[in-house]
C-alpha cells in the first residue's frame, strides 16, 4: 500500500476499534458489534482490524445462533470473516471513489449502519455491497485455509465418493483420505463457508431476499471465476509428461473489478408472475412452508424489462431505481455530493458535471507537501523526499 | 526346421492371446482411472510473515512457523512498521496444511515433495518492477516427526539462491498486482520426515540485493507430492508385471539356450529389453518405506531412460534385421547398426548429462536449479535440443528402414505367386504376422501419443456418465505403462524360438520346386534355426 492510504487504513482501523471497544458496552455501540459479527448482513457490517473481534465475548453473543456454531466448529475463522469485511469495504470504496455514491462508511461513525440505510432499498448499490461482501468473506476465509489459519478447512473430495453430499467421515479415514488421494481444496471451502455464514438470514422466500442470495452468490461466483490456473511440469527430467495444476486465488482488486462491471451492467428483476414461471418441483409441493436449503439458489429471477434476457448467476441484480444521491438524505442516510472533489475536465461521472448535479464547483489552488521520489525496499523502509506542489482542486458546491 | 512361435501360432491361439493380452491392458487402463487417486497433489500454502527478533540471523537452530507450540508473531505487511527492518521477515510455509480440523502428516508412500514460489508484487508507480529482475532467497527448509515435540524442527537444508522474477502487468494502477511467472523453488526426492518448514527470508547484503523487486505483498508456496494412492496402485502393478517379466524372461533364455545354436541378434535385444524392463519395474519404492532415499527421482529418470533408450534401439535392429539383403553369411551384430544407434546414445547421453546437472545437483541441495543461471540455461538447452535432434534422426532412420521392410516384402510378394500354393500361403501368413506386429508397434505408440495429447486438451477428469468418473491421468499412465509392458511380454512371448516341428514345411518339402530346394540346402546346418521369416527373406533376396 501506498504510505498515504497506508496511513489512512490505519487510522480508519483505529478508529474502528475506538467504536469497538471504547462504546463496548452502550446501547449504540453494542448494535455495531452485532452488524460486525453479523458480517452476512453488510447492511450492519464495520470493518474491524482483526483480532479484535473474537476476544470480544461481546460479539460472540451477537451472533446469529447458526452463526456462532459455525465460529466454534471452525476456529479462526472470524478474524477471517472480519478481515473479510474489511477488505470488501476498501475495494468498495476504491470501486466508487468517482461516483455520485461512493461507498461510504461515514455514517457508520455516527452510530447507523455501515454502509446506511441504502441497503433497506433494494437498488444497484445494495446489490454491489451485498455481492462484494460475501466475495470479501469467500476469499479471506480461503486465504486464511490457505495459510493454515483454519484448521477445519475441508478437503476436495471428487476422488473419494462421486456423491455430492459426502457424511464427515471419521478422523481416521479422513488422514486416510489425504494419504491416499491428497487434499487441495481452498476456494471451496470458502465458498461453502460464505453460503452457510453469510446466507444465514435469507430464507429466499421474499423476493429481496431472493435478490439478497442471487448476489451473495453472484460475488462467491466471481471470486471462483477470476481463479488462474497455473501449472508445474515434473515429469522425466522435468518435463511435461506428468503434469500438475491448481488453482489460484485471484487478488480481490481484480474480483472487485469484475464486480464493478457487473455492477454497470445489473439488471433490474421482478418475481416470476404466474405459477407456471415456478420451479416445478416447488409447485409440486403442497405446503412450500420452508424451502428446502439445497434449493434455495435454485430460483430464477425474470428481468423487469421482458426484452432483457434473464440475469446468469454472476450477474448483479436489483429491484428498484436507485435514489438520487445527489442530495442529503437523512431518511436514506445518503450525505450528498457537497464538498466533494471532482475532475472538471471530465465527462464521466467523476467530472464535475455529473458529480455535482449541476450544481456548480468551487475551484482552488492550493500548495500541498507531499512525499515524492520514494525508494522502498521490500519490506519496511521508505524513504521519500517532500516535494511541495501545486495542486488545483475542485469541490462540489 | 524351427522357426519363432508367432509363425508357428494358429491364428486362433494367437486370437486367444491378443484378447488376453488386450483384456489386461484394459485392466490397467480402468485401474488407473477407477481406482487411483490423482497421480500428484498439489497444495497452495499462503506464507505467514514472521518477525524475527534475533540479533544473529543465521542461527539455523531457530525456526519459525504459524501452528503449535513456539509459534511465531505474524505481522501484516499491510501497516507501516517502522521498528521492522526487512532482515527481521521471515516467511515461513508450514507443510502439508491442516485439514478437516486435522493435523495431517507426510506418509511416505507420497514419495517426493516439488516447492514452487509464487510471489504477489503490487504495482508502485514509484517503484516499477523491472522485467527479469533477479530475486534472492535465503531459504531453510527443516523437518519434524510425529514423535518430535512441536518445536523440534531440524534443519534439512539451506541455500541462499537466486532467481528470476519475471513480471508484467496489464493495467498499471497503485495496487494491482502483477502477473509473476512461478518459481521453481525447491525438489525433494523422497519425502522420509512426517512434517517440513520452509522458512524464506530476502536478505539485502549489498545494496543492490533484493532492491528490485517491488513491494511483496504476499508469497504463496505451491507444494507437489505424489499421491500416496497412486504409488499404491502404481507399486502393485509393478509388483505384479515384476515376477511376470522375469518369469517369461526366463522361459525365453531357457527355450534359447536349448537350440543347438547361437543366439541372434535379435534374441539378444529381445533379452536385453526384458532386462531393461524388469529394471524398471523393479519395485524399489518398498525401500523408500523404511530408507531416506534422495536419488528416487533421479534413478526413477535413469531407469525410465535406459528402458526406452533399449526400445528404440530394439526397434531399429528389429527394422534391420527382417530385410538383410546382402551378406548372408555373417552373423549380424550390434556394430552394424551403430550409425542408426549412435542417435539413441546421443539423445540419452545428452538427456542423462542434463539429468545429472539438473536432479543430480538437486541431491546436494534441493534448491538447486539449472535455469537460473543464463549459463545453466544454455547448457541446459543445449543437451535438451540435442536429445530432440537425435530423437528426430532416430524416427527418421527408423521410419525409412521401416519403408524399406515393407518395399522389400511387397517385392518378394510378387514373386509367390511362382510359388507352390501351400508355401505362398504359409509366406504370406508369415508376412501378415509381421505387419501385424509392425502394427502393434504403431498402435502402441500411436495410443501413447494420442493418450498424452488428450491428457495434455481435457485436464484432469472426464466424465462418461454421471456416475462414472474416470481419472484420466492416472488413467493414461497405467495404461501406457500396462501397454508397453504387455506389449514386450507379448514380444517375448511370440519370438522366442518355437520347438514344434514344422509339418507343413516337411510335408512340402518334396513339393517344392527345385530351385528352392537348393537355396535351402546350401547351407543347411547355418539355417536351420534361424527364423523362419527372416530365412525367407534371405533366401528371397538371393533368388
């Protein structure tokens, strides 16, 4: 990282454990460490540093029950789960630096929801934060597999039993299991860990939270998609005859990429009008009281718009416009673009036609001392220069 | 007069013994793809980034890894750390990972480890990474057995190396990472302990040290090991086409030393190939089981490649030695066909030489690598395309002794018809069975080609059906190995000297027209043991 946002994550984490530990024990603060643990429900999720998260018994206690069995089957796995959070939440906000609505997490500071009330709507910016969140918890849960940090992580095991749903098999045989046909298996069990944790809420009977589980899903999709291969020849001397390949976890910039353009290109639903646009098998059943688990990504969403062809399971979806963000509301907990900086020679939505509604910009030089000429070396050590320069800056009236 | 048993067979007893034999091979075939597991296993390992607090940084007596007792502080390189120097990071890669809530262990029925290091850099716009920049690696590599406490690692092995780092990138924004070529890192013939640590450091001894290399973000160690599973299965077959080959081996010597003379040429390759055989399937992964055997990859090299130097060399003298033309009186020998043989030797010279530099250095320090160095990559390349020349000779001689058998025998084809109609037919019978191994030979081949080049299109599984799932590149190396160890037995099996008296022959002896009758009789006590289908041919060029 660069030494400025190096700073800037450093003093956002500070400030998180402020709200943690500092407000621990009030009424306000205890909601955020719900959201925090709650990380399936990004509508109530803060970054934290992690670390800090688990010791809190606090937290433990904010769990979703089904939430809790799952961090004490897998230990580790919420520092996971919070570095997770924290990740999707700096790519969201590198993903809408330029945008009208920038990911913010101000309010958060002031006691409401992480990311505001934006996601009670079920627009464009929820679908983002929903989908970029559980792909923040699919790929720090498989980092940490990876690493060694979850000792729980599940093997791939394709070789062993063809079935699909495979019963824990004792300990014995699973140690069997790795001595007789390996287990490499990361990206998996953070996909599953995602489904079980960040899913718990959506039962996937409304249609929000149909919409809440298409994009859980589509961001769980494009973390397994945005894997490289990659190969090593071992062979006779080394050469190809025998050859192994695996997977590679993707930097979450590029999932966060993907995502945004995803995000461009959402689609806006409604549900499946008639009976006859239901899954057969859920007609079929008399008393659809609970939808059995394993079906419940096995639905499909009809575009708004008929024209539209239907939305794949990596794409975002959305149900309603979203708002203006160009104005303070405090009902929807969206702060405006006032006092925004924007680019006066753009055209996009970074310039400051757009970005500011046409409201007009405020254009100021300003002197600013900056570090420049880094050296690094790898590891710790920068050595900069400050060079003063001058800087014209344009805010949003 | 005798000849080998493949002219002597009835083409129902020979139906008999292809369907077995082909019966066999499809039994190694599902082996392979029902049974065994995949042939390797590769785990990616995210390094843990360690602080190390000692003054001396060379003490190989302290170690550093993420689980267990003594275990590490980690730090995220992700903060600013301004009482860190970069002497004090230490990576280190606990291995195998633990899984299912498990802590799992090496067996050594997984025979070897393979490490490869991949390194994450981010993108600085101040600090560009340079391509083919080089990277120096101080890396330790200890072991620790189940019975040991869980600080008890040892040191294995220890080498500061140097390696290229070959980056690019697409979009050249802050934070985004770039594409790093893997490095091989590390090659461990046998896997003997129960758990490995790997611990890297980058050390800045001169300035110009490690200064190139961007800003590391991450360092993933990918480690490969055979799966125990397959050595399992490939063992078994070894264990069982072992005896077979020996068995067979010495009926065929034996049949051999009964005749009253001389073994040929032919015999003799024929011997030396089961030879060759039986030293690869020998199965001395058993003494892995109890030893430390580092050389298991290399002698697994040598013995793969004195087999198929043999085969080759044994398929051009097989070439040669069905269309002697001229000098019959001499007994062929090897000199003969040392211009068709000296291809083999250079091409397995020059791969035994690389070998030695590459997985022979590797025995002394297993993070040796010949492609780091520009000069090790040459010489390495240079004894590569020389194999690959001699290897392309080799097919061409052969594919044109090969033309040269068949022209020969389609020219005497057209002399049978002069014949007597009971020897043409027994000629063309034994010609048939000669192409009819010719073909064998080329299928054999063929299906190796076309096996790999399938394994290389359609990785890993292929599904036929939705509960049947083939594990196709297990599938392919049971099968090739299988193949070529049938297809030897047979070869053994089908030219050994036959002991039948040959009726036909008598019975038309008196039928035969007499010139034919004086070609045979010129020399009769040299003859008379000879391959029927070779003294055919003899004869037919003297005609």
């Amino acid at each position: 990282m660069l030494p400025n946002k190096r700073v800037y994550f450093e003093t956002a984490s500070r400030a998180m454990y402020v709200v943690l530990v500092g407000f621990g024990a009030s009424r306000r603060g205890y909601a955020h460490i719900r959201g925090i643990a709650k990380a399936g429900e990004p509508n109530s999720l803060s970054p934290v540093s992690p670390g800090v998260l688990y010791m809190d018994p606090a937290v433990h206690a904010t769990l979703r029950r089904k939430q809790r069995r799952l961090a004490r089957e897998n230990p580790g796995v919420l520092a996971a789960v919070a570095k997770g959070a924290n990740m999707a939440v700096l790519e969201c906000q590198h993903q809408f630096k330029y945008r009208r609505w920038n990911c913010s997490t101000r309010n958060f500071l002031r006691g409401k929801n992480l990311f505001g009330k934006i996601v009670d709507r079920g627009c464009r910016e929820t679908a983002f934060i929903y989908a970029i969140t559980s792909a923040g918890v699919t790929h720090a849960v498989s980092r940490a597999c990876a690493e060694g940090a979850i000792e729980s992580c599940t093997c791939d095991y394709s070789h062993v039993d063809r079935a699909p749903h495979r019963s824990r098999a004792p300990n014995a045989a699973n140690v069997r299991v790795w001595k007789w046909g390996g287990c490499s298996d990361n990206i998996g069990f953070g996909f599953r860990f995602s489904r079980e944790f960040v899913d718990t809420g959506e039962r996937g009977k409304t249609l929000r939270e149909k919409m809440n589980l298409h994009n859980n899903e589509a961001g769980r999709m494009h973390v397994q998609t945005e894997m490289r291969q990659e190969c090593k020849c071992h062979g006779m001397s080394g050469s190809c005859t025998v050859k192994t390949c695996w997977m590679r976890l993707p930097s979450f910039r590029s999932v966060g990429d993907a995502l945004k353009d995803r995000f461009d290109g959402a689609s806006r639903v409604m549900m499946p009008n008639s009976e006859s646009d239901m899954p057969l098998r859920q007609r079929n059943d008399a008393a659809p009281h609970r939808v059995p688990r394993r079906d419940r990504y096995r639905f499909q969403l009809r575009p708004h718009n008929p024209d539209h062809k239907t939305p794949g399971t990596k794409d975002l979806v959305y149900l309603e416009p979203s708002p203006g963000f160009c104005e303070k509301n405090t009902r929807l907990g969206i702060p405006g673009t006032h006092g925004r900086a924007c680019n006066d020679t753009s055209i996009g939505v970074e310039g400051c036609d757009l970005m500011c509604c046409g409201r007009g910009y405020r254009t100021e030089t300003m002197f600013v001392v900056e570090r420049c000429n880094c050296t690094f070396h790898w590891c710790c050590e920068v050595k900069c220069k400050f060079c003063r320069t001058e800087k014209v800056v344009h805010t949003c009236l | 007069m005798t000849g080998t048993i493949i002219e002597n067979l009835s083409g129902r007893k020979l139906a008999v013994l292809v369907t077995f034999l082909l019966l066999c091979q499809l039994t190694c075939f599902l082996i392979g793809g029902l049974v065994a597991p995949m042939p390797a296993n590769a785990q990616n390992i995210l390094g843990t980034v360690c602080k190390d607090t000692s003054v001396m940084k060379n003490d190989t007596t302290k170690w550093f890894y993420n689980r267990g007792k003594g275990k590490c502080q980690p730090v995220d390189l992700g903060e600013v750390h301004h009482d860190l120097s970069e002497k004090d990071i230490v990576f280190a890669f606990q291995m195998p990972i633990p899984r299912e809530g498990e802590t799992y262990d090496y067996s050594r029925w997984q025979q070897n480890l393979i490490g490869v290091l991949q390194v994450d850099i981010s993108y600085h716009s101040q600090m560009e990474v340079k391509p083919r920049s080089t990277i120096t690696i101080d890396a330790r590599l200890a072991y620790r057995n189940k019975e040991d406490p869980e600080d008890g690692w040892k040191l294995y092995t220890q080498s500061v190396e140097k390696r290229v780092l070959d980056c690019d990138i697409d979009i050249k924004t802050d934070e985004y990472l770039y594409n790093c070529s893997l490095i091989p890192l590390f090659e461990l013939g046998s896997l003997f302990h129960d758990y490995y640590l790997l611990n890297i450091r980058l050390p800045i001894d001169t300035p110009d040290m490690n200064a190139h290399i961007g800003h590391i973000q991450d360092m993933w160690v990918t480690v490969i090991n055979q799966n125990g599973g397959f050595t399992k299965v490939w063992v078994s077959l070894k264990t069982v086409f072992f005896p077979c080959i020996i068995g067979i081996l010495i009926w065929f010597w034996r049949r051999i030393h009964m005749l009253e003379r001389k073994p040929v040429l032919l015999e003799k390759m024929l011997l030396s190939l089961g030879i060759a055989l039986c030293f690869l399937n020998a199965p001395l992964e058993y003494l892995t089981l109890q030893f430390d055997l580092p050389f298991m990859l290399l002698l697994g090299d040598i013995r793969q490649g004195v087999f198929y130097a043999t085969l080759f060399s044994f398929w051009l003298v097989f070439a040669g030695e069905h269309m002697l033309i001229q000098d019959t009186s001499a007994q062929s020998s090897l000199k003969q066909y040392w211009r068709h043989l000296s291809a083999v030797a250079i091409g397995c010279i020059s791969l035994f030489i690389f070998d030695m530099c590459e997985r022979g250095v590797q025995l002394r320090n297993p993070f040796y690598s010949i492609w780091v160095t520009d000069l090790g990559t040459n010489l390495a390349l240079t004894f590569i395309i020389l194999a690959g020349i001699s290897t392309g000779v080799y097919f061409l001689f052969l594919c044109y002794l090969v033309y040269k058998v068949f022209i020969n025998i389609s020219h005497k084809r057209q002399s049978l018809p002069t014949m007597c109609s009971v020897r043409r037919l027994h000629y063309e019978g034994i010609i048939y069975r000669f192409k009819f191994l010719m073909l064998a030979t080329l299928l054999c081949a063929a299906l190796t080609v076309i096996g790999f080049i399938l394994g290389q299109v359609a990785e890993g599984q292929w599904k036929w059906d939705e509960h049947i799932e083939l594990e196709y590149t297990s599938a392919f190396f049971t099968g090739v190995y299988g193949m070529w160890n049938i297809y030897i037995f047979s070869l053994l099996v089908l030219y050994a000297p036959s002991h039948k008296r040959w009726p036909v022959n008598e019975n038309t002896s008196d039928m035969q027209n007499l010139s034919e009758e004086i070609e045979f009789s010129r020399l009769p006590g040299e003859r008379s043991e000879i391959s029927s289908l070779t003294s055919f041919i003899r004869k037919a060029t003297v005609d």
